[in-house]
C-alpha cells in the first residue's frame, strides 16, 4: 500500500475522531446524557452511542442540523469546531509519523 493512500485512511480516521469527540463535548457542555440527545433530537441512542464511541463514520445533513439545533449552534459552527479538531488530530498526527520515519534506519 502506498504512503498516500495510507495518509489519506488516517485522514479519514481524524475526521471520524473529531465528529465523535465534537459530538461527546457538546453533549457534556449541556449537561444532556445519551437519552436526553436522543429525545432531544429523534436520533436514536444506539446511533448517538456510535457516533460518540467512533463507530459510525458519518452523518447525513439532516441529522447535522438536529445536533447543532441541539448543541445550541450555527451548523456552521459546529462544522468549524470539528474543523479545528481536525486540524490539531493531523497535525499531531502527521508530526508523529514524520519524527517516526526519521528514526527509521
């Protein structure tokens, strides 16, 4: 496999990684458990605990929309959050795999 194509697998990861972490910050900042997300916006728990636990890899806008109406935000908000996220995950990310091929012989 090419060192590209793995790149772009672990971008694809980090991606999942900040909707999850994004998704677990909101909710903890209102103080909602997984049910009361779930009641909150129609999704339901099982999906919520997927996506929180890094198990679902992506949403639909619909359900977007519901969550940031939930958390309180702009759509664009949120995206720009896990954006952010996004950006920190890679650029540890990637650092860690550069000073790793450095000390490979």
């Amino acid at each position: 496999m090419s060192n590209q194509f793995n790149r772009h697998i672990k971008r694809r990861e980090i991606m999942i990684l900040a909707l999850s972490k994004q998704m677990k910050k909101n909710r903890l900042d209102h103080q909602y458990t997984v049910r009361d997300l779930s009641n909150k916006t129609g999704i339901s728990f099982a999906y919520i605990n997927q996506l929180e636990n890094n198990k679902r890899g992506s949403v639909t806008l619909d359900t977007f929309f519901r969550l940031s109406e939930a958390f309180d935000m702009m759509p664009s908000q949120l995206l720009k959050n896990i954006e952010d996220d996004i950006r920190l995950l890679d650029e540890n990310f990637f650092s860690n795999c550069s000073s790793n091929e450095k000390d490979q012989p």
